[in-house]
C-alpha cells in the first residue's frame, strides 16, 4: 500500500461568506500541496460557515451554495490545484429538495463525489433535523490505492450507521464542527480511538476552529490509531495544517492546554469572533473595579487590543476609592481607552423626578450606568459588553438594561468561582511568560459587591459563591430534582431558595446578549424552557 | 350501534401547573358527565401543559407528571366520575426511559390505555425530536360499541402513519395544542375533513386554549363528517364543552369570526394570559399619541381591565401638544391609571454629561423613557410593556433599551399595516356594541413618528409602510429571496434597502420580549438565523 498524504485543514470560517471561506479553502490547498498533500480535509460546512441554522431553508442561500462549489473547484483547477483531492463542507439539497450537511469531494475542477450526512443532531445547540435531510449512502474515497471512508461529525459519534459499513479501509477522514466545552477533547479522542479500534484503521478527525454567536469551536484536529495512540494534533484556538501519511508512526504533538486556558481562550476567541465578523473593531464596558468586570476586559484586550476597549469607570456615591484605584490600575495594565463619567447627575434627576425607592432605586443606578455604556456604544462604533456571569444569569442577580446591556457576555457561561480561577490562571499565565499581571490582586480579593447601596456585598443576598455554584451545577447542568439535591445533603432552605431564583430569572435570561458556550450546558439554546411555568421543584412530596 | 356522548373540553391550562390543570380536568368531566356524556377528551398534554420544552427533560417533572395521573384518576374514581372514559394528555416515559408526548385514558380509577404521539413536529415553533421519544402503537378504544380512534396532533397531518392503520371505526378522537396562526382554521377543517373522508368516520378535533409564552392556541374544537360537513364546533379563545353524539346530525355551530377579530383577540390572549400566568395583575407602558400604544394599551384593557393599565405619557421638548392630547384622550377612553412624566429634566443630565449627539442623542431620549416605565414596572409590581411591531422589529427601527423594554410584547407580530387595520377594527367593534371607540381617529390618521427631533416622520427613515409590509411579508414569511422580489417588480434600491435592514437587526429581535405569535412566522423560535452572518442576498449574481 503507497502512503498517501492527508492534510487536515483547521481554518476559521465565517457564517454566510461563501466567497470569503472559498478563498480560505483555495489557499489551504495551495499550502497542503506544497507539503506534499494529495487529499486535504475541511470542517463541516466550510463553504457556507457553521451553524447555518435557517438559512439552511432559503433558496437563495442554497443557490449561492452551489455555485460556490463550483467557483471553487474551477479555481482550484485553473490555478493548477487541480490534481489534489480536496473534500470540502458545504450546503447541499437532496433529490427531494430539502437542504443537506453535505461533504463534496472536488478534483480535476469538478464535484467527483458527495455525501449527505446520515446522523443529525438534535438537542443540546443542535437544531439538525429542523433544517436538514438525512443522507442514506455511505462514501469511501480511492486515494492512491488507500481506501479513505468520509463520514461528517455526528456520524462518527452513533453505534452503526455508515461507519460500520465502510468495509476495510485505510483511514476514517471525519469532518467536523464540534464546538467547545469543558473536557469534550478527551471525549472526542476516546471515541474516535473506539471507532478506529472498530475499523482497525487510523481516524483523521478535523474541526472547524472560531467563534459564532455563542458557540467556540476549538480545532483540536488529531489523527488517532487502532490502538488508541493519537498518531498527529493541532493546537486548539488557531489555524492548522495537519499533515499526516497514512500508515505513518506517530509525529510531534501539539502541546496539551490545561482546562482552565482552554476555557480562556474559547471566551477570547468567541468575544474576537463576534466583534471582528460583525464588522466592529471597538468594544466598551464599565470597570467596576470588581472581579467580572476586569476579566471581561482582560479577554476583550487578549481579543482585540487594549487600546480598542474602552473602559468606563461609572462611580457613585456608593463606590469605594478602592473600587475607582482598581479599575484605573487594571485600564492602565490592559493599556485601555480610560473614562470616568459619575452618574451622580443622572441619578439626581431620575431621584427627583421619580422619587424611588429600595430595589426600585438601586436598579436606577444600574441603569444610568447601562445608558453611558450604551451611549459610548452608539457614539463610538463600538460594541458594548455585559460582564455577568453565569452564577448572575443563573440567580437573576443583574438588573435588566442596566449592568445586563451589551451586545455580547463574554463571562455569560463562567459560574463566580470559575471567573476568580481564570483571573488567577491569567495572572499567572502573564508573570509565567514575563509580563505584569493584568487583574490587580484587589479586584481577586475582595468580596464581590454591587455597590449599589452603602456597604452591601453580594452575600447579603445570595448564599456564598463556592455553595451557590455547587447547587447550581447540580440543578442546571446536572438537571437534578430537589429530591437528588436533599440526598446529596445541600441544606433545604438554600436549595429551595437557589432554585426559586433560577426559576424566576428566565425572562431575564431570554433577552441577556448571547456568550461563548464553554461548559456541558451553557444557558441560552442549550437548555430551553418557557418562561411561563408554575413548575416548582418544591411540590414534589 | 349506539351513538355515544363525546365531550371536547377545551380548556386552558398552564404550563408546569400539574395540580390545577388536574383540577380543571375533574371539574371538566363532572359536567361532561351530567350532560350525558360517556367519552371526555382533553387537548395534547393537557397535565403538564404545552409545550413544556425542555421540562420534558428533568426526571423530576416527568414523575410529577405521572403521579398527576394517578391523582387525576383516582379523584375522578372517589368522586363517583370513575365510569366515564377520560382521555388526557402527558407527559408519559418510554420504556427506554425516554419521554413522549403522552395519551393516558382513563376508566375506573386507573389508567386502561396509553397512546404515544408517532409524529413529532420539528419545524416552525417546534423542537418535539429535541425531547421526545416517538410512539409506535396505534390506539383504538371501545365505549359502548363503538370504536373510537385516538391520535395526537401533528399525527393527523402526515399521510400514512397510525391514522391509515386504524381500520373500521366510528369515529376519530384528536387531541391537539395546535397554536393560533391567521387562516389555520380553514387549513385544520380543510385536513380534519380529508381524514374523516379517508377513514369513512367523523373527526373529533380538541384544541387547547390560552397563551403560554409566544403562542397562543386559539380552541377552535369540532366535529367534522366524511363529506366534510362540520358536525359541531366550539367558539375561539375561551373554555368550551363541545358535545356531540357519534353519528348524529349537524348541531347547531359557533358562530365564525372574522380574521381580524381573531387576530385581535389572539394578541389579548396571549398578553393576558402572560401576565395572570406569571401572577401579575397590571401592566405599564408609555402612551405616546402613536397608534402603536393606543392598540397595545387598548389590547391590555381587554386582557386585564383599563384600571390595571398604567399608561405614561412622557412628553420631551419635541412631543407636539396633539400627542399630548391624544394620550390623554386614549387613557380616559380606557379607564386606565394615567401618568404624566416629562422626560426633559433626566435628558438634560445626560446631554449635559455625555455631550452626544445625532442619533446616540436621540437614543438617551428612547432609553430615559425605557427606564421610566421599567421604574413604574419595579415600583408598582407591573409587567412592562413593548409596544414595537412587527415591522419595527423586522427594520432594527427602535431604541434597544429604550421603546424596546418590556416583559411582553403585544404587537410584536403585527406589521404596521395590521396595526392599523386592527385599530378601526377595535374602534367599529365597540360602535357595533354600542360603546365609544377607545383609540383616538388621530392616532390612526396622523403619519407616524417617533417625535426624536422636530418634524420627524417615521417615512424620513423608511420606505411607506404599505410598500415596506410588502416587501417583508415576500423575503420574512415566504423566504423569498432578491432575485425574487425583483422579479416580482418590486423596486430594486428600496429591495436592497429593506433586505440590509432585516439582515442587520437580529441581535435586536434577539433581545426583544416575547409576543404572540399570530402569523405563519412570527419572529422568535419560528425563524432561528445567526447574528453573526455576512450572508447578504445582494451578492447573487
């Protein structure tokens, strides 16, 4: 058997831009056969980005698919890129005319085959069999004399279906746009090893990297063998061109990131993502001196540069010097555009007029704030960022159009203690290579206040952070009952008090601006319920 | 054969709300039962309410629902109803664990029978794959001779499937949580009859009724004969006990609505039953003269009475006196609690404060007014109201933060036309009953404006609403893409205009409050598209 060279393309696609992730497509060829590839590998719906979601279901957009195809294949040819074999995620539409995930394999300028994905997801982020038809026929590709079986994403992660048909073959390619989460890495490669374990041959699975929405795909692409040795891998967050031969012994590695680097950059890179492919280049947030709002725009100067984040310190008559020193030291570290604007005259306007008090007052605050933030957006060109976080969303611990405004949440999926061991593990990550801590220590210290009357901390009101997000991963992710959470020995009035909140908090959550998914259940189209609902966990007997 | 008592209750329950849904069942059957019948049915999930989403999902609520079974039948028993055939809707658990859409029937304290809906709808609003196992067995029950089929919903609109496999019976009992959208009636009646025809049998048609969230279900219960003939029917949008006995001749029917009538109280229903189901009593909203809020103001006096309406009026320098008047005029007309707030004083903090101009400076005036009503709404324990249209929301023609606030949205599918149209309807509405027409002749005749500078009209921005509903109604509801709406002649530059409009405000509707959906696409979980997407329709060749 010869050993052909495959390359597995790790590019970052933009949803929509046919034109643009065709070009991404054409260069990676060009690289790929410089090095000596005869078949290049791309994500999942390369052409076309991923998730497309309904625009799967317009005509237009299917049109422009297609001819997208075959503007790449001619130009593959016409620039001499002919001979490589190049399969290539895009949109198709099936005989019966609904739209498909398809995989076209292109050579000599033309489509040679195709595949039509069989196994759609449907739950989790995943609306497939919304939008697409399943493929029935399975695909296997002569490379060389290799025998290559092509399945996409979802395909390889079901027992049976086309991949237990393939018949021998030399090498599994997988396409995929898998996005990011906590811990998935080990589980893609344990599966993968199965499959090939299964197949006795080597799995080659490449995955879209970048951010869309709230989703952060990671790359990751790896090359596994029977034996559930990984034989080739691409760093995560970043473009890759993974060259492996068939039949090879394993290569150098990619070096391993421990989790809580992996979460950082998928927040950085989705935070990036939606600023740079929606057109802006700015963001601006407040700068409370507290702990989210300085990890939000640490991210936000990894994402785009410090001086592209504007960073607003809003005080009050309630805001601590200390809180003011903190923002101001934290802006010069991140080299940020700097502003202080008081919202005294604002609020006295709105006291007078309205002459509010408790709650009712304190979220005039948050709002005047949300309006200067808001205002710098409009003015500035800029996106504005909301910096709560998920243990917030979860609680309802934010006022609405007022700290919760923005386009984009960069900590939307983060609970509070995961906020404070970034902010350490980027610290530390600054003084490991050298560089002065972004987050002063002040703002990791201190007790997490809102600021919004004299003295108050955030305990006044919610059960200590390192308790609180114990219950809330067992009721959200875990999806477990009051009943489970009793026996597991949570106190009884914490738990019913946490899960009164979470319940009570959806509509807030329905209209808070989306963030990068990064943990098994991120809220948002990960976990959907009706915000109407009498169902409280506290009547079960 | 003998003609057995079939009851149709079309009822109104509330989503996770298992004990009072119970309840409503028993009193449902108690009157079924002295009006003779023999046979009750219950719309689609009847238990739990619908949809439950991802409810479905958490073991907890599934043995929720199942001891909701046993308690509904064993009152029925202990309450001497246990004689009468009940069938409800569930949430049931397939015997791989996983849940289904459920039919229990009832007989004698327990459950005789169970149904699993075959086909789950995954389309438009629906994501029933998403939780839901599929069922396989047919379900055909005997009562007093005859032979009654049962299937659930989305079974009786594919061809094929368990209605094809039902064999002789007597008649057809489906139950349904079908939502409300314009001409959906004729489109049920229209299959309903296909079916009856099909299976030689009359179709028994149970709808739920109420809103739940987005949705509304509008009833609509009957009774269709093979030759397509309505046997019975039950009036829209309130509780009915439809009774008929199998094989009888037509009754006498309810009597037709028209669309605007339907429509109309479609969106009150759908707000009314947002804010009673969440356990709130009154509503706030700004009334600006505009015909926008005097139709929301007006819808929300029908759903919860004028009193529990708080209407603001929130004059800025350029408010002309007529809308003054005409806010005025409305509230009394409405009995509601009117305010009146100028918004000048908190503008001018801002103006002095943040210096901006154009239109961030027209935005401060939008969002000083969003914080007012959300004061209100904190202050005096009310829901906030939207008041954008569906034409607003489709254009990103609002303020986010500002006219964009709100717990609920009323109009939100309505486009501008419709908003219009639907106010003379509301007016010869209450002239036909005798009453004064709530909204202002003004409100409806004056061009529109936001009234943000001096002399602006909302067409200084836009394309005239009656050409801009066109062209939305084209490219939103039938996906149409450019080359189609050019071909259809519509105006190549305001085509372009429009598509770039809808194509960059998806963060905004993403963020907007929920609101009925009346139409065949209303935006929300029915038209689910990226926001990050450079996908434009004017690349096409």
């Amino acid at each position: 058997m010869s050993t052909p060279r495959i390359a597995l393309a790790q590019i970052n696609t933009c949803v929509g831009d046919i034109a643009g992730n065709g070009q991404l497509v054409v260069e990676s060829v060009r690289r790929a056969r410089d090095h000596g590839a005869v078949l290049v590998a791309f994500p999942e719906m390369t052409l076309t980005g991923y998730p497309v979601e309904d625009l799967a279901l317009r005509e237009s957009f299917q049109r422009a698919a297609a001819r997208g195809v075959d503007d790449v294949a001619a130009t593959l040819e016409s620039q001499g890129l002919g001979d490589v074999t190049v399969v290539l995620g895009t949109l198709g539409v099936a005989d019966d005319g609904r739209p498909t995930n398809r995989a076209v394999i292109l050579k000599g300028g033309v489509v040679a085959a195709t595949y039509d994905k069989h196994h759609l997801p449907n739950y989790g982020v995943f609306d497939e069999h919304r939008i697409f038809a399943a493929g029935t026929e399975p695909c296997v590709l002569d490379i060389a004399d290799a025998r290559i079986g092509l399945v996409i994403c979802e395909d390889m992660w079901r027992e049976g279906g086309p991949v237990a048909d393939m018949g021998d073959i030399d090498a599994l390619v997988v396409i995929n746009g898998s996005p990011y989460e906590e811990g998935k890495g080990h589980v893609r490669a344990e599966l993968a090893g199965r499959r090939a374990r299964e197949l006795n041959a080597p799995v080659a699975y490449v995955n879209l990297w970048g951010g869309q929405d709230d989703l952060v795909f990671d790359g990751h692409s790896f090359v596994v063998a029977p034996d559930g040795t990984t034989l080739a891998s691409a760093p995560g967050f970043q473009d890759a061109l993974l060259l492996w031969d068939v039949g090879a012994k394993p290569g150098p590695l990619a070096p391993a990131q421990d989790e809580d680097a992996q979460v950082y950059w998928a927040c950085v890179t989705g935070l990036r993502d939606y600023v740079v492919k929606n057109g802006l280049t700015k963001v601006v947030l407040g700068l409370s001196g507290g702990i989210d709002s300085a990890l939000a725009a640490t991210m936000a100067a990894d994402a785009i540069g410090g001086a592209n984040v504007i960073g607003v310190s809003m005080p009050s008559r309630y805001s601590s010097d200390h809180s003011k020193d903190d923002a101001w030291e934290l802006a010069g570290n991140l080299g940020a555009d700097y502003r202080i604007q008081p919202i005294e005259p604002m609020v006295a306007a709105f006291d007078a007029e309205l002459g509010l008090t408790g709650v009712a007052a304190e979220n005039i605050q948050a709002r005047v704030r949300g309006m200067i933030i808001m205002g710098l957006a409009n003015s500035e060109n800029a996106f504005a960022l909301a910096t709560g976080n998920k243990t917030e969303l979860a609680t309802g611990y934010s006022t609405m159009y007022g700290d919760a405004v923005g386009a984009f949440a960069p900590l939307k999926d983060l609970d509070k203690t995961r906020v404070w061991d970034l902010s350490r593990w980027r610290n530390a990550h600054a003084t490991a290579h050298g560089e002065t801590p972004p987050i002063p220590a002040n703002s990791i210290d201190k007790p997490p206040s809102a600021e919004l009357r004299p003295g108050q901390v955030d305990q006044d009101s919610l059960p200590p952070y390192a308790l609180l997000d114990e219950v809330l991963d067992a009721y959200v992710e875990h999806a477990e009952g009051r009943a489970e959470l009793l026996a597991r020995g949570f106190d009884e009035a914490v738990v019913d008090r946490v899960l009164s909140l979470v319940d009570r908090a959806e509509w807030k959550r329905r209209q808070y601006p989306p963030g990068p998914k990064v943990t098994a259940l991120a809220f948002g189209r990960d976990r959907r319920l009706p915000i109407t609902s009498r169902w409280r966990e506290k009547v079960e007997p």
